[in-house]
C-alpha cells in the first residue's frame, strides 16, 4: 500500500506489481496515458541515488529495463521494510523537482523502443533463405513424381 501510495503521488511511476515480498515499481514518462513510453534511464538514476546516498541496493528488470524489482532477504523487518519505503520516496521526490532533467527522456525513450523493436524483427538472412527454397523445391518435387 505504501508503493501505490508513492505511485499516486508522482505521474512517472507507471506500475506498481508483485506478491509478497515480490514486487516491481515501473517508471514510464508521463504524458499521454494512451501510449506507454518506458523510462529506463529514469529507472537507473532511481537505482543510483538509492545505491549512492541511501545505501540500498535494488535492481532492473523487465523488457526495457524500466522496472525497478524488489525482492528483499526473508531476514527483513519491518524496520527495514519502512527504511526502504523511505529512502524510495526521498529519492522520487529528488526526481519529481528535478522536471527538466526528466523531461529529456521522452524522445531518448521513444528512439530506444523502436531500437530495442528494431533489434528484435528477423533479419534477412540470405542463406536461410536458399536452404529454404532448396527444401521447398525438394519437396514440390517429391510431390510431383508418381
């Protein structure tokens, strides 16, 4: 409840996710809510400052490496839990009165979705593409004799 609470608060958190001790935070760009423009540079300063200043040693995960995963030792106390909860709302606060430095991301953003989407369709691959045919002849011709 206390991460949907910072996820209410500031409008680059986009997802808050997990069972139990399980969870993930997802950081987009805010801006138009019918497309979803992930912010994994804004997810890496996050982890930065919690590392640097805080001392908390968190993690990316996910497609575009823009949610921040959770996933604490079973040896934590609510102590620590609360500690946590914490230093991630000192550090979204850094970034919610940091707006230009922030604001960068959406362009940056958007360029490495359609990389990332880029990278991932099939590439031509001329030799493939003989073997295929190849195996497609081969078997038209198969068919063909009586």
């Amino acid at each position: 409840t206390h991460l949907r609470r910072l996820q209410d608060k500031h409008a680059f958190i986009g997802d808050v996710r997990g069972i139990g001790l399980f969870l993930g935070i997802e950081f987009v760009v805010p801006g138009n809510p019918k497309t979803l423009n992930y912010a994994p540079k804004l997810a890496k300063w996050v982890l930065n400052e919690l590392k640097v200043k805080h001392r908390v040693l968190l993690a990316t995960d996910g497609k575009h490496s823009s949610v921040i995963k959770i996933k604490p030792p079973l040896v934590m106390t609510i102590e620590d839990a609360a500690a946590l909860i914490g230093s991630l709302a000192n550090v979204l606060g850094d970034a919610k009165a940091k707006p230009i430095e922030f604001s960068i991301l959406r362009e940056k953003d958007e360029l490495y979705n359609r990389n990332l989407k880029r990278a991932r369709e099939p590439a031509f691959d001329p030799i493939q593409a003989c073997f295929s045919a190849v195996a497609i002849g081969l078997s038209l011709f198969y068919c063909a004799v009586p």
